[in-house]
C-alpha cells in the first residue's frame, strides 16, 4: 500500500468500488460552484443528462471499473442515439464526475480522454445593428418593446430581465440595478440571485435610457416592487411568453434566423467597439472570467479590421491616379 501511494496508483478502496450511480448522486448533493450550491435549473440539468444518458449504460460499473474502452464505446454510442449537444453535455458531466473521483483517490486517472469530446462548438452569431434592433422592437408587443430595447443596451439575459422590479431602474442616473434572476425549473419559475460575479449596476445610454421611458409611459403605475415587465393584463411574464412574441417578431423584420440572445451579443461587441477594456466588458456583462467577455473584444478587432478594408476601397476608388485625372 505505502509503494503504491509513493507511486501515485493507490486506491481508496472504499470508494473506488462504489458505483458511478451512487457516486454521482453524492456528487450532485455535494457540488459547489465558487462556494456556492449548484443552482436549481443546473441541478435539474445535470440529473437528467445522468438520467437519460450516462447511468443507463455506465451507472451500474463500479468507479475501478469505468475505463477508457468503456467510455470511448460509450460516447460512441450516445453520439448514436442523440444530437451533439445533449452528447457534449453527458460527457462533460461525465468527465467533471471522475475527476473528483481521480481528487478523492477512487480513480489513479480520468478515463474520459475523448479529446475536445466536452468542449462546446458553437458557430458565430450573426451581428445586429442599431437599426435592425430597433427593426425587431418596433415589431414585439408594445409591452415587451422596452425589453428588447434593454437586453440590447444594458446587455442583460432574460432570466435577469423577468426579475427586474420597477425600483431596480433609477431614471435620473440612467442606471439599472441587477440584483437577481428568474430560473424556470421543473417545479416553474424560481427567483434566485443572479449567476455568480453577475450582481452589478449598468449604465445606460441616452437611447437605452429613452427606450426605459417610453416603456414607463406605456406601463400602468405600479409599486417600486412590482416587476418591470408584465403580460399586457398585468400578470407575471415569462420566458415563455417572451420566445413566443420574439419568434413572431423577427419573422415579420425579416430576420428569422436571429435568436434573442443576439441582442445582449449585439450590445457588448458595440461596448467594446466603443472602446470598453476587457474589464468594462466584463462588468457590463456581468461575467467572472474574461473568457467570455474575451468573445467580444474579438468581434470587436474583426468588425475594425472590416471597416479598415472599406476605408481602403475608398480610398483606391477615389484617390486620383498619377496623370492627375
């Protein structure tokens, strides 16, 4: 035993002979994320992907028994039976799952070794202008106009505009205070406070602030509790009512292809043109790593090396040549 824990290959028996079943059940009660629990819509997440796609086939093994072959034939076959999405997602559970067991001395390595098996690959979004956002505004019920106009210019994600209240707005400052998220689970709609490091206070400008206020106008009086976006007969919003309006919307702008998360997409490439650093970015964004914040300073360099090409165009199709003609 002491040769093989000098050799980094020992195992705690006790719990490398315990099944992936209940070890990820364990897991899942135990698992934190920066100090937090897992929230309620990621919980849900996760058993299901167990549930539907890891522990039918591998659920039974016990943790010493789950090798490479075992998961390569695995992969393989929920590649099969499902689209790449659900199939990432299982491995990256999976994946997360043993590494914690590799931690507590179950496992001597992880056997997902399926390279870039759990690595999200997502094709880049379509970038909206100005215009065209005010295009797919002007095309959502009147009620939901200011939502659009908001998830564009304060860049915020759906869940964080259904949880907006009337007193998170301070018209005077132009500010809006994000302090929480409405998460649809299973059980419905839950209020909880926003993704980690996403509790922040955003700016708007002039136009966001002049979108806020004409969807006040319009907005019957309410306490400063009440939510800022309601149904037009006053009861809760949610998501799905919103994914409904948005769908017509932008088929009748002619724009079916454009998903609503485009327009918080649209906006932080706009901030970062505008000359935002990486943390300015980061803080409208609410993000804690700059990785993602990162996807828009690239846009941003993108779009200026785009318009370094017109200005060169320009420049050869106007630019006098040597005779002087």
């Amino acid at each position: 035993m002491e040769v093989d824990m000098g050799r980094g290959v020992w195992l705690d028996p006790l719990r490398s002979g315990v099944t992936l079943r209940e070890y990820s059940q364990a897991w899942l009660a135990e698992r934190t994320v920066r100090g937090r629990p897992l929230a309620v819509r990621t919980r849900e997440t996760y058993q299901h992907s167990l549930d539907r796609w890891v522990l039918p086939a591998l659920g039974g093994l016990p943790l010493d028994r789950i090798t490479p072959a075992a998961v390569r034939r695995w992969h393989a076959e929920t590649s099969a039976a499902t689209g790449p999405t659900a199939t990432r997602q299982a491995y990256a559970l999976l994946h997360a799952i043993l590494a914690t067991a590799v931690a507590d001395d179950a496992l001597p390595r992880n056997p997902c070794r399926i390279m870039g098996a759990g690595q999200a690959r997502s094709d880049e979004r379509p970038l909206l202008d100005v215009d065209q956002v005010q295009h797919l505004s002007a095309h959502m019920p009147e009620n939901l106009r200011g939502l659009v106009d908001l998830a564009f210019w304060a860049h915020l994600r759906l869940g964080e505009l259904l949880a907006l209240r009337i007193g998170d707005i301070d018209m005077d400052a132009g500010i809006v205070a994000v302090q929480r998220q409405v998460v649809e689970t299973d059980a419905g709609p839950v209020e909880s406070p926003p993704k980690a490091g996403s509790q922040r206070v955003v700016h708007l400008p002039p136009q966001g602030v002049s979108a806020l206020a004409e969807h006040l106008r319009t907005r019957s009086p309410a306490l400063p509790t009440a939510r800022l976006f309601v149904r037009r007969d006053g009861r809760a919003l949610r998501a799905h009512h919103v994914h409904a309006a948005w769908s017509t919307a932008r088929r009748a702008a002619g724009l079916p292809d454009i998903h609503l998360h485009d327009l918080r997409h649209a906006g932080l490439t706009l901030a970062a043109q505008s000359g935002a650093t990486l943390a300015e970015v980061m803080r409208r964004a609410g993000h804690s790593s700059s990785r993602a914040a990162m996807i828009y300073q690239h846009a941003a360099e993108r779009r200026d090396a785009e318009v370094a090409a017109r200005l060169g165009r320009l420049a050869a199709g106007t630019t006098p040549n040597r005779t002087g003609t």
